[in-house]
C-alpha cells in the first residue's frame, strides 16, 4: 500500500491551527437577514408552567418573533428515541431548560426580549441525585439483568467482600458548541447546517418538528469542532429549533449556545453507582462477582439505554467473569440529560472491575497487575454476555511487551526504593489493560454508504456518511479512496456530510466511522475501478487481469513500460458512455444479540489496549503530578498513523481528566454550579505526563476489516484508568497496605482524604483488613 498506512497530516490541519477552517457559526455572514435565537429559561428545576406572557417580549426593539408551543406545525418533540424530549415543555424536568425561544434581529435584542417573557410556575420537588432517585423509585425504564453461571457461589468464596463505586460524569468541552442555521431552500423545502454527529437523524427531527416528509429537508454538516458524543442525539433539539424559526418567519434563523448555556443545557457521560460484592481464590483469580448498577439519566431517555448495556458489556474489561450477575437501572432524575459520550458506558464498566480487582489485590497482599493478569481472558474463552474472545492472546503479548519497554519491573523497585527515603510524597505505578467491543450495540445502526464521483479530468469526489469532528476520518477516507483508486490523495477530495448525498446513514459514533464509511467508499471505489479496468485494457490491448491502478496512471502488469494516466482513462471512458459515479455499501457481518437478555455477539471485533502510569502524589495537599505513561496499542494495520497517534493521545489525556480533575457539580436548587471553564477545571498542557511513550502493537492486521485496521476513536480514553490506578497505588504507600477507597474523580481533595485515611490505619491498622475468610 502506498497511501493508507502514510504518516500524513490531517487534512484540516492547517487550517484548525490557522483558523481558516470552516465551522457552522462561520457562516452566519453568508445569510442576509439572519434571525439570532435565545431561549427563555426555566426558573426551577422541576416545576409545571402556569402562565408564559409573551407580549413584552414581542414589543421590545429588534424582537421579531417569540417561539411557542402554538407555533409547531407537527410534533413539538425532538427525542430521538422515546418521544420524550418537548421542546416547549408544559412541565419542566431540569434547571435552566428551554421553555420558548426569541427570536431578535441581533443576538442582544434576542436577549433582551428573553428577559421580558415572564414565567409563571408551580415548583414540585426534585430529583437531584442517584440516591434520591432510588429512594423515589424514579427510573427511566425497567432494570436490566445480564447474567452467567452460579454468581450466588460468591458467598462461599475464600475472599468475598463488597464495596460501593461512585463515578462522576464529564462536560464534554468540545471547543465549538452546540449550533444549526436554518432557511428555506430556493424551492420550498428546508435547508439546515448543523454541527451534528448524526445529520441523518437531525433531518429526522426536522421533519417531524415541521411535519413534512424528510426529503424537503437537507442537512449538512461542514465538520464539528469537537463532539466526543455530545453531538450525537444532543445537536436535534437546536436544529429543530431554527428550522422551526426559519419556517415560521421565512428567514434564515441562527442557534448557537454559548459556553454558558451549554454546559446548562446539554447532557454529559453518566455518573453513575455501583453496589457490588465480588468472590476471589486466595491466588487472586476472579470467581464471580454482583454487580448492581444505577445511572443518573437526567431529565429524559436519550442514549441511557445503549449506554446502560455498554456498560454491562465492559464490566469485564479483559478478564473473565466465571460468573456474574448484572443488574442495572436508569434513574430519572432533574438534571441535564445524559447522553452518549467517548467510550458509550465502556469507562463506567471497566472503571468497576478494575476497582474490584484492586480491592481483591490489596485484601490478598497481592500486586495488583498480578491479579490483573491472572484473571486475563485466554483463548477460547467466551464473555459474560455469550461473545467468544478472539484474539484474547492478545492481551497478553501486549501487556508482557508493554512491561518490558517501560521497565516495570525496575521501575517498581526503585519507586520502592523513593518512597522509603520520602515520607510526605509518595510515587505510585500501575498497569491496565482494554479491551473495547465495536460495533454499536444497536446493530442496526453498523452500516456505512458513499457516492463516489469522477469526474473526466481525473478528479474525483467522495462523498460518505460519516461526519468529520476532529478525529480525521475524512484523512483516512481520503487515504482509502486514493489507494483504492490508484490515484494520489490531492486528486480526492472528500465532502462535508449531506443528507442528499447519503440518505437514511448512521451517527458517526462507536469508533467505526472509518470500519463502516471507509468499507464503503472502498465498495464503491472498486466498482469504478473494475469498469475503468475495462476501458484501460482495451487502450492499452492488455489482459483485463493485467491492468493496474498505481500513482496517478493505469499500467498493465505485462509491460511496465507502458501506462496512461489515471485522467485519459476517465475521459475515454466518458465517452465510451461508461458511467464515472458508483454508490458504496458496507454493512458489518455477523453481529447480532437479544436486548432482553443482553446476550449474543454484539461486536464485530475488540480493540486492545494497555497502558502503565506513574505519579507522584504530595502528602500534605493531595496533589499529584503524572511522571509517565507509556501505551501499547492495537490498532491493527493502521490506516493513518499520526491520526491515530493523536487520537490516542488525545482520548488518553480527555481520561484523565475525567478520572481526575473534572468534577461537575450541582447545587440544592438543581443547577449546575461548574457551568464555565473557571469552576470545572479541564486537563491541558501541565496533565500531560512529562515522559509520554505512545506505540501501535505491530504486525497485527486485523484481516476483516478495512485495510487490516482497527477503530482507534475511543479505546485510550479508558488508558486512564492506569493512571487513577496509579494514584491509589501512592496513596496506599501512606498506609499500612489493605483497600483503598476512592470515588471518582480522584480529585486533589478526595485524594488528601484518602490518605489521611491510609495513614489513620497505619497508626491503627484495623485487624479486619487483609483478614480471609
Ligand atoms: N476526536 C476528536 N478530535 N474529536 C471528537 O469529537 N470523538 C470521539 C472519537 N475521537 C472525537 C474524537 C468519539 S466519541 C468517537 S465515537 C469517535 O471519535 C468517532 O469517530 P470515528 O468513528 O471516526 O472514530
Ligand atoms: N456507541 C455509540 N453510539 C451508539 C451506540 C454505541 O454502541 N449505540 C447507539 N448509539
Ligand atoms: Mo462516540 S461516544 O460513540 O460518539
């Protein structure tokens, strides 16, 4: 291969860092007579609308319209699976949320005619937290169980022991928030661009929102500043909302939230509780464990369901569960809705066995990765869930390798060694692996479409399903199109995402936008290649067998010496009338489960990943630094090596700081109170460990998918659990060994208490710890 597989940068990356790259807000100055929208807000955080008074708001200078309820001409709803997500809601679920929207000549008097709605309401109680909402009763849909073998032997388990996780979720961030501009189109239908990971599904809402069919409207999506999820049901309610102004003042209408309101009003991963009891042989190995789970849903459905099951998919993570019994809920409750986010519940999973695992290890005065390692799945072994793991042996060569090149072992003692000489900071080391199903868990949605267009001067068009937000598929459907067709990758020019390019796709989402999209392009690809071979034998009086697509030319594999450029071809074909536009299909084999009982092979194939970290942690303050990480991953043969370095930089980092530092928090009242950059603190340049070792396991093609690739947009987020693992590894150095507990995040203050704690023990070591039964 001489294209796919190149170290090239990403085909934006000029322009990201010049800022010449085109964003859906960039465009507002191509719209004359733009409407700005701003929503009016609800002033509780549960509470039923008596009264909405308009009328000042409709005389205020520059206001030309306020959005209601009465102005939906079919369904007021945007939820993209439960219809449950009004957009002018008679009751309000959660603080802040939308309840008619302004519609100014400039954003300010958007603004300012928002201020003179009065709402009137009767607050009701709220839910504000997992507890509460258990307490209530108050869940989304009924629990789900996931079950294998004899879980209730844990009780006669040599080690048993039960414990509670409480995880917290994580703002997305992504640098350009939520947006949509909407107008009529010239011929009576209703365009719309939108920053959405799901183009597909905004049409949907559209539509449904205007009721007309879906082919009067057109989304398209330039690229998105970052998503991670958060714009994969989470960008319809704001589409919805300026289509709904653009057909109602047949002007062109503008959303775009700000930080502010977007942290308001957007949904974020899942915090979520899980009560668990687990069993252990005294040598570590795994016997079973129980697992009830409970994740904060918010205010409506959206993703929770997929998630939940995602979740209970990961609680393995690499190891087996000889025998495990999942249960898990969804609780409803008054906040912002939470929603897909990088990893889709596989973070929340993983998080939870490997807690279990480092409680089993310290209460066994074991080191943790061996226990780790002595649970690892091994060839011929099956998940929880019915799935056979191929390639276990994976996990093990990449974790025998990964020790090896980060000097684990020495490392462990000469952290042995600092520790002893320093009583007040403490280093800690660890290592985790990942193992990450892909696929969407709905498996409907794992198909990919593409039109390919040359055109007769060589040039060629690819249009695909998937949407670009940063992670560089277009890089890497530009690379698949250029080697399939034999051309160089300036002669490809891949364009945004549009609803009447490629109907009826799916969100970009799950890791497989390339697996599927680029499967695709590949498809169409080489039907344009077989009928272009065609032509080009006949030109060149050669075998069809025997001809060639390399660098831009058409050779035969007879004689070397003779070749016609990729673009004669194209014109010869052209007028041969041969047709120079093909259509591109992929859709993943052999996937299937039952969503009642959760079990079956949901996933195509895992992505392995392990990663070692190492921290220094401050005894007097609960600080910590990250010294270094070093990371294995499979990406299989990669399609686009810096693209993926940076995806496993990035997802790794975006870890961190979920597990460390990012802590959202609500106050009595039910808002957000970390709504801005300055109370909820994001990872940056000073998170990045100072010695950072990044490597793709190598020779490990991955033979049923594109090129030999693997899906690389989620798995190294959950690398980041080495470095929580890490931390509470340094914090057990303050303590006289046995558990430590530590919710997540491990932030500064709750790792300050953990060790005064782990030092509260070694002055009175509690007899019960470490004890078996
Ligand atoms: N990388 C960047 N730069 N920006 C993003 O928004 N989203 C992540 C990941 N990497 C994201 C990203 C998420 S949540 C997913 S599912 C994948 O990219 C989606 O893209 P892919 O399927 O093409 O990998
Ligand atoms: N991952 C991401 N998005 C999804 C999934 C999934 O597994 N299922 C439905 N939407
Ligand atoms: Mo990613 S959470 O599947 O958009």
């Amino acid at each position: 291969m001489t294209i796919a597989g190149k170290p090239i940068p990403h085909d934006s990356a000029r322009e990201h860092v010049t800022g010449e790259a085109f964003y859906t807000d960039d465009l507002v100055l191509r719209f004359p007579r733009m409407l700005h929208a701003w929503p009016v807000l609800a002033p509780h955080a549960h509470a039923l609308i008596k009264t909405l008074d308009i009328s000042a708001a409709l005389a205020a200078p520059g206001v030309a319209t306020v959005l209601t309820a009465r102005d939906v001409p079919g369904e007021g709803d945007s939820g993209s699976n439960r219809h449950d997500e009004p957009l002018f809601p008679a009751e309000v679920m959660y603080h802040s949320q939308p309840v008619a929207w302004v519609l100014g000549e400039t954003l300010d008097a958007a603004q300012q005619g928002a201020s003179r709605v009065s709402v009137e309401d009767e607050p009701l109680p709220a839910i504000l937290s997992i507890e509460d909402a258990i307490l209530a009763g108050s869940f989304h849909s009924a629990p789900v169980r996931l079950a294998r073998g004899n879980a209730p032997a844990i009780d006669f388990s040599p080690l048993r022991f039960e414990g509670e996780l409480k995880i917290g979720g994580q703002e997305h961030f992504y640098l350009e928030t939520q947006c949509a501009i909407a107008w009529l189109d010239e011929t009576g239908g209703i365009a719309a661009h939108s920053s959405t990971q799901h183009p597909t599904e905004t049409q949907e809402v559209i539509a449904r929102v205007l009721g007309i069919p879906r082919n009067k409207v057109t989304v398209e999506c330039l690229r998105m500043g970052g998503a991670f999820g958060g714009k994969e049901v989470q960008a319809n309610p704001w589409a919805a909302i300026a289509a709904l102004g653009a057909w109602k003042t047949r002007r062109p209408v503008r959303v775009r939230l700000t930080r502010a309101l977007d942290f308001t009003l957007t949904g974020k991963r899942h915090p979520f509780l899980a009560r668990y009891a687990a069993g252990f042989a005294k040598d570590g190995r795994l016997e079973g464990v129980r697992v009830a789970l409970y994740s904060d849903g918010g205010w409506c459905l959206d993703l929770s369901e997929p998630v939940l099951s995602r979740v209970m998919f990961h609680c393995d993570n690499a190891y087996l569960l000889p025998a495990a019994e999942l249960t898990g809920l969804i609780c409803e409750t008054h906040k912002t809705s939470q929603t897909a986010f990088r990893g889709f519940g596989g973070p929340q999973g993983m998080l939870i066995i490997e807690e279990i695992l480092d409680q089993a290890a310290r209460r066994l005065g074991l080191p943790p990765e061996i226990v780790r390692e002595r649970n690892f799945y091994r060839d011929g072994d099956t998940t929880h869930y019915g799935q056979p793991v191929k390639d276990a042996g994976r996990i093990e060569i990449i974790w025998r390798r990964l020790k090896e090149s980060s000097g684990f072992t020495e490392r462990r003692a000469k952290i042995d060694r600092w520790n002893a000489l320093h009583p007040h900071s403490k280093r800690g080391l660890a290592i985790t692996p990942v193992k990450f199903g892909i696929s969407f868990t709905a498996t409907f949605f794992n198909q990919g479409g593409a039109l390919v267009l040359i055109y007769r001067d060589g040039s060629v068009q690819v249009n695909h399903g998937g949407a670009e937000m940063g992670q560089g598929l277009h890089t890497k459907i530009q690379q698949i199109a250029a080697e399939s067709l034999g051309v160089d990758s300036q002669s490809i020019r891949v364009m945004p995402t549009r609803t009447d390019k490629i109907p009826n796709t799916s969100a970009t989402a799950a890791s497989a936008g390339a697996d599927l999209n680029g499967a695709a392009v590949a498809d169409a690809c080489s039907q344009l290649r077989s009928r272009l071979a065609d032509v080009a034998a006949a030109i060149l009086g050669c075998d069809l067998g025997s001809v060639r697509f390399s660098e831009g030319r058409v050779f035969t594999s007879a004689d070397a010496q003779r070749s016609v450029p990729f673009a004669k071809i194209c014109e010869a074909a052209y007028r041969r009338r041969v047709p120079l536009f093909a259509h591109g299909f992929y859709s993943t084999p052999g996937i299937h489960y039952d969503p009642k009982t959760l079990r079956g092979q949901p996933f195509h194939y895992f992505a392995y990943a392990a990663a070692v970290s190492e921290v220094e942690v401050d005894g007097f303050t609960g600080d910590y630094r990250l010294l270094r990480t070093d990371i294995l991953e499979d990406v299989g043969d990669s399609l686009s090596p810096l693209v993926d370095r940076g995806q496993i930089e990035g997802g790794f980092i975006q870890g961190v700081g979920w597990l460390t530092i990012e802590e959202l928090v609500w106050d009595s009242q039910g808002r957000l109170a970390t709504a801005g950059a300055s109370t909820y603190k994001l990872p940056s340049w000073t998170e990045v460990p100072d010695i950072f070792e990044v490597n793709f396991l190598e020779r490990a093609p991955e033979p049923s998918v594109i090129f030999g690739s693997k899906a690389v947009g989620e798995p190294p987020l959950m690398l980041a659990i080495s470095v929580r693992e890490a931390i509470r590894d340094a914090i057990a150095q303050f303590g006289a060994g046995g558990p430590i507990s530590l919710e997540s995040p491990a932030t500064p203050e709750r790792v300050f208490f953990a060790i005064q704690r782990a030092r509260a023990e070694r002055e009175a070591p509690l007899n019960t710890i470490g004890a078996i039964q």
